[in-house]
C-alpha cells in the first residue's frame, strides 16, 4: 500500500518534469530560434530604447495622436483586465456619458449618432491595441487641426493602415493605434514630448 | 450581419469536423497500443517514464484500482503543487519577487487547476511567479486532461469488453495521453502562437517610454507554452488576468480562430475515438451530431444577441450596434461571442471578452451551456462520459415508455447503471442549486455581489455553474476572491470533479462485467434519428427543470426589463 502512494509520486514528478519543464524550455528554444522578435513582445525601440508593444495598447491623450478605446486600467499593462460592467448596470450608462462627453471635448461636433461604439466602451484586457477605422477618421479633423496638415493626408494614412478581417469574415477591419501614430511621427515629424504637452511645436519635416 | 453570423460558425464547425475525425481515429490507435506515426520518436520516451517510475505499464487494472491510482495521482498533484505555490518565494524564476500565495487562495488555485476547471481568482500578472505558471498550473493543465481522458476511455473499453473485469493500465492511459497527444500538438501549435505574437521567454517584464513618454511596464514570460495546453486540455487559467483576451495570449483573429478550435478539438474527436473503440462509428458520429447539435444552437443564439447589441446604447442616443463592452475590437462582437459559446459548451472556460458585460440573453448562452452538465463536447474526456451517462438515462427512459429492458451498445442496463449515470447527472446540478441558494441567503455571500439587480444572481449562479462543472468561465463582477467564494468554489470544483469521475468507474467497473446481447428486433437503436432526438430531449429537459426558475429571475427577467429602459 505504501509502496504504491510512493510509485504514484514519482509517476507524477516524472511526467511533472516533462511537462513543466522540458516542453516549456523545448518550445521557448525553439520559438528564439524561430521568432525573436515575436516571441520577445513584438518591441518597438527608438533610439535603443523600448517605447512599447505592437500588441499592447497605450494610453494616448495629446491631440497630435490618435487615441485608442477607453480602458479600465488606463493601459497599465501590469494589471490588464476590463470593469465587469452588468449590461444593465447604471454605471455603465453613466460610464458611457462620460467617455463620450470627453470625447466631443476632443472631437468637437461630433454626434451620438456618429459616435463609433467602440470608443465608447472599454475593451476587455484593457490593453487592446486597436480602433476601427471609424474611430480613427473621426479624429482625422483634430490631428490635422493639432499638426496643421490636410485632412486628407491622414484619412489616406488610415486606410493604409487599415488591415482586413481574417478570410474576409473572421474579427473586424481595424488599426494599430501605436503603428499609426509611428507612421504619423514619420511622415509628419514627431512633437518634440514635453512635460506640457499643449506647449509641443509640431516639427514638421 | 446575419450572414456573417451564418458564415462564420459554418466555416468553424466544417473546420472542426475535418479534423476531429482522423485525430479522434488516431487517439483510439494511441489508447489500443497500437503503432502511430509518432511512435519510432515516442516509444522510447513512454519505456523511459516507466523505468524512472518504477510502474508496470503490462499489468491491467479492475476499477476500483483504476480509480484508486487515478485519484491518488491527483492528490499528489493537489499536495505538491499546493506547497509550491506557498512557496514561490524561495523558489527561482521570479523576476518580480512575489511572495508566496497566501493559503486559502493557494487551495482554491491548485484545486481549480487540479480538477480542469481553472477557476481563477487571482490575477496572473502579479500573483505567480514564472516557476508557478510553468511547474505548477501549465503541467496540471496537461495531468487534469490526461485523467479525463483516462476516465473516458476506461468506459470506452467497458463497453468494447465482454465478461471481463479490467480497464486497462491507467498509468499507460495517463503517459500516452501526454506523450502522445496533449504534447506533441501542444509543440506546434505553441510556435504557431509565437509566430502570430504570442510570447514566449523568461525576460523579466520590460520597461517601456511611450510616444507620449509616459513609463509602462511590460509583461512577459513562458505564455505560447502554456496558452496552447490551457485551451488544448480543456483548463482555461490564463496566464495574464485578462486570459484569452491579452493581446499577448491572442493576439488576432487568426489566434482566435485557432484559439476557438484548441479547446473544441479534443472533445470533439473523442467522440470518433470511442465510436472506433466500440467499434461502432455510427454510434461515435451520432453522439457527434448529437453534441454539435446543441452547439450550433447556443452558438448562433449567443452570436445573433451579441451582434444586436444592448439597447442601453440605442436608448442614450448612439446608434444600435453590436454589443463592444468588455471586449476586444479585433475579435468584435461576433467572434467574441462565438469564442463564449465554445468556451462554456466545452468546459474550457478561456475567456476572450468579459462574458459579465454581455447581454442579458448573450450570457445566457453560456450559462445554459454550462448547465447542461457539460456534456455539449463537454471537458476533455468528462464531456464524453457525461454525455454517455445521459444515453443510458435516454435508453432507460426509452424502455420504460415500451416496457423493455434497457440496453446500451448491447449491454444490459440495470438498476446499478441507471442509479451512477444520475450521479453523473445530478451532482454538478445540486452543487449549482445548493451553493448558490446559500450564496444569496448568506451575507458572506451576498458581499460578493457587485451587481444589482437580476444581474446580481446571474453572477452568483454563474459562479458555481462554472466550478461544480469545471468550466472556470466567470462573471468577472462576483469577487470571487472573498473568503466565502474561495472555499464554496473549492468545495464545488473538488466534488463536481471526482464524485463523477468515481460514479464513472463504478459505472464502467459494472458494464465491463456484462455479456454482450446481440441485437434483437425488439432492441431500441441507439445509433438513429429516434435516439439522437430522444438524447436532445432528455439534456434539455433535465437542463431545463432544474435550472428554469433560477435562469427566469436572474437573465431572462434582466432582459425583459433591459428591454425597458430599467437600469440598476
């Protein structure tokens, strides 16, 4: 009897060894081998310094960029996760107010009806890096107002970067908030950050 | 929209059929001893695991050893893995120094994990060290599935014996299970994830300086690895807080697809792997039609409320559109929607949006698929054999309506039979009603509770429906943290797991031992339309007079006064 509670540990550690420490060391060699860059947290650096993820959403407030989804944790991404609003929740109501309210202080002239929902709700790790197209030509007329370049500039920037569903049916059609605003600094220069950001000068190229 | 709806869980299920049935025909192979492709590669590595553990993979089992060994496997996994996590502290690869899990919390993990259901109320990011992620949770993802795969095919082989009084080998079924299965697909797909974005390193997190110099900390870690055995084994704990959801463990709708399709594989082509066991494909491809019934159902019902979206919205003046709280925009309502149904039909419980923030009727679906008992696919190899114990219940039921002697695959169904199958049945439901109902009269319970209204109990009957049936889904609202959920949901995890799982042993040790009767004219066939139609009823009625009251005051009535402009 003993003698099986004993075998029955080992049989455990040895398949525990296998597949807690032999296929992860097996796959993560495999996937530096194979994909660095992916499997390293798709990084973007400047000047030798990481300014983020592809994949991870950042918060974006000044007027020169685009802005991604509201989110519950303001794009901390040590603490990703969404606000579990019920459908039917007063907060939510109230929540969604608030969000549009400052978005028309940014977009000014914008309508409820014109209002993309997806900027107006939070996302559900809080880091979603995206925005619908939508929701990025509605904030054309402030970034063109903010670095002073023709609107259509940036409505052509869009569509270039917009990227299709999968297959044509699977997820949405949709920008990267960080790639756009990149293209953006390179097209258009970058404003030079500041500890104010309403003082920035556009520096255009 | 509607088209789209159409094309895309069409497209999914073709998908999904196309590969469940060589892979389901391949598992038999792997549980018969037979030779495989991988076996040249595998044959060495299985001989050397039974060397190192000193276990004889010749000697056949009868049930109650089986379950004997099966279960104390578990609890060294419960016992280890709980000192483990006590212990991160003074263990290595923790780049952030956490401390060690505070205890209650530590049960309450190691017993999700360790019953494939995943339940989780911790957040990933900053409570597990990258040495608990890997060496503790990731390996009973692969050994929860492993022991539900072992309980499906001891029953399988019940009924493919005759007058025998043995199952098998389990420690045969276990490794062959990871060695031949869980891990060799677990490899590929892993690097398919990385190649899509998927991380995958024991960096510590990095620092960042955005565009707009504000600082963010990165998270990173061993995430390919242990997203594709999370889905592929039917567990569902995420490594980050926001699971599925994480640009990180899902990064497109690509992923998402494949994603979708880990979970489902398996379960699905268990269904081809007993049917070729029994040597009875038909009967393998009506519970198939049977399960992917009840599937399409939830899923088109699930993806139609989503992509109508909440008419809170409409109300406030924003045009009526698809359903975006609490979910990701590459993915949309649709796809989200879509992952919900897989995920709570099987019981996986990977959450790709916040299931709390659906509509009231959305949310249902995956509430009504979890109550089902899991049997829609169901968990790996706990879907199969409970699906089976609602086919002896229907051929039981079918007699009484004719007066015959039930039978089943040939083999006789008595009074023994019957009474484990409603184990099987019955106590993942009382576990639902009982600790709910106490949820809700209890303050305890009631301070969980961060929704008013209807809603409210949608969150506390979601709770316990996603652990005494080991899914692991939540209404991210409930705090399930509180000392009062933690040890409820334990409590629910540890019962709905293996008083089932023992009813199933009991239940194959008793089928095992009968003779097989040929079929007579008089014998009701369990392989046509009359049984598959009989088999829908049966879940569905049961699902339904068990749960109707607690679904009508908790999501249908938040919907009808949704409907009406009535916020709480």
């Amino acid at each position: 009897m003993l003698k099986d509670w004993g075998r029955c540990l080992l049989f455990f550690l040895v398949l525990t060894v296998l597949t807690g420490l032999i296929y992860p060391l097996l796959v993560t060699g495999l996937a530096q081998l194979a994909f660095p860059h992916k499997a390293n947290g798709s990084l973007e650096t400047k000047d030798g310094k990481v300014i983020g993820s592809y994949l991870i959403g950042q918060e974006f407030t000044s007027p020169y960029y685009f802005h991604g989804r509201p989110s519950a944790s303001d794009y901390d991404a040590m603490d990703s996760g969404g606000p579990n609003y019920a459908p039917s929740s007063r907060s939510l109501a109230e929540e969604v107010e608030k969000r549009y309210h400052a978005l028309t202080k940014e977009n000014p002239g914008l309508t409820r009806q014109q209002t993309p929902l997806d900027l107006i709700t939070t996302s559900a790790s809080g880091l979603d890096p995206h925005i619908s197209p939508e929701a990025a030509l509605i904030q054309v007329p402030r970034i063109a107002r903010a670095r002073s370049v023709p609107e259509e500039a940036l409505v052509k920037l869009v569509k270039k970067y917009t990227r299709p569903r999968w297959l044509g049916i699977y997820g949405e059609p949709r920008v990267n908030v960080l790639e756009l605003n990149l293209a953006l600094d390179r097209y258009f220069g970058s404003p030079t950050a500041g500890v104010n950001r309403n003082q920035v000068q556009v520096h255009r190229p | 929209m509607t088209w789209r709806i159409i094309l895309e869980v069409s497209f999914f299920a073709a998908v999904l059929t196309a590969l469940a049935v060589p892979l389901g025909l391949y598992m038999a192979k792997v549980f018969e001893g037979e030779r495989t492709l991988l076996s040249p590669l595998l044959r060495p590595i299985e001989g050397a695991i039974y060397r190192l553990a000193g276990v004889n993979p010749y000697a056949e089992m009868s049930w109650t050893r089986y379950l004997g060994f099966l279960l104390l496997f578990n609890f060294w996994g419960l016992l280890v893995g709980y000192l483990l996590l006590r212990w991160q502290n003074h263990l290595p690869l923790n780049p952030l120094h956490l401390p060690g899990v505070p205890g209650a919390l530590a049960f309450n993990t190691i017993v999700s994990f360790v019953t494939n259901t995943n339940w989780q109320a911790y957040s990933g990011e900053t409570t597990m060290s990258y040495f608990s992620q890997m060496f503790v949770l990731a390996v009973q993802n692969f050994l929860s599935a492993a022991t539900g795969l072992a309980g499906a095919v001891a029953l399988a082989r019940a009924f493919a014996r005759k007058e025998k009084k043995t199952l098998g080998n389990v420690w045969v079924d276990l490794t062959r299970s990871v060695l031949y299965i869980l891990l060799p697909i677990s490899v590929v797909v892993a690097l398919v994830l990385v190649s899509q974005g998927v991380v995958q390193t024991f960096h510590p997190p990095v620092k960042a300086v955005t565009l707009e110099g504000r600082e963010q900390t990165i998270p990173l870690g061993p995430v390919a690895s242990q997203e594709v055995i999370k889905l592929l084994g039917t567990n569902g704990g995420g490594f980050f807080n926001a699971n599925s959801a994480h640009p990180f463990e899902n990064p497109n709708p690509f992923t998402n697809f494949v994603e979708a399709m880990l979970i489902i594989i398996l379960p699905a082509a268990l269904c081809f792997t007993f049917g070729r066991m029994i040597r009875n494909m038909r009967q393998g491809w009506v519970i198939y039609g049977v399960m992917m019934f009840l599937f399409l159902v939830g899923a088109f019902a699930c993806c139609w409320f989503e992509a109508q979206g909440n008419p809170l919205f409409s109300r406030l003046g924003f045009s009526s559109g698809p359903n975006l709280e609490g979910k990701e925009w590459r993915f949309g309502a649709i796809d989200s929607a879509l992952f919900a149904a897989v995920t709570t039909a099987v019981s996986c419980g990977a959450v790709d949006s916040l299931h709390d923030s659906f509509t009231p009727l959305g949310g249902l679906v995956p509430l009504a698929n979890m109550l089902t008992g899991e049997v829609i696919f169901g968990g790996i190899g706990s879907g199969l054999y409970g699906m089976i114990a609602y086919a002896l219940l229907t051929v039981f039921l079918a007699g009484l309506m004719v007066g015959r002697s039930p039978e089943f695959l040939g083999k006789k169904i008595e009074k023994r039979e019957v009474k484990l199958s409603l184990a099987v049945v019955l106590v993942p439901a009382f576990l639902v009603l009982f600790l709910s109902a106490l949820a809700v009269i209890l303050p305890a319970g009631r301070e969980g509770i961060t929704a008013a209204g209807p809603h409210g109990l949608s969150q506390v009957l979601y709770a316990f429906a996603s652990t005494a049936n080991n899914n692991g889904s939540a209404f991210g609202g409930l705090k399930a943290d509180l000392p009062f959920y933690l040890w409820t949901t334990a409590l629910a995890m540890l019962l709905g797991r293996f008083l089932p799982l023992a009813a199933v042993l009991a239940l194959a040790g008793s089928l095992v031992e009968k003779k097989t009767i040929p079929p007579s004219p008089g014998t009701f066939p369990t392989t046509g339309w009359l049984f598959a139609v009989l088999l829908v009823g049966v879940i569905v009625i049961v699902g339904a007079l068990t749960f109707f009251p607690g679904l009508a005051l908790g999501p249908i009535l938040e919907q009808l006064l949704l409907s009406r402009g009535r916020l709480f």
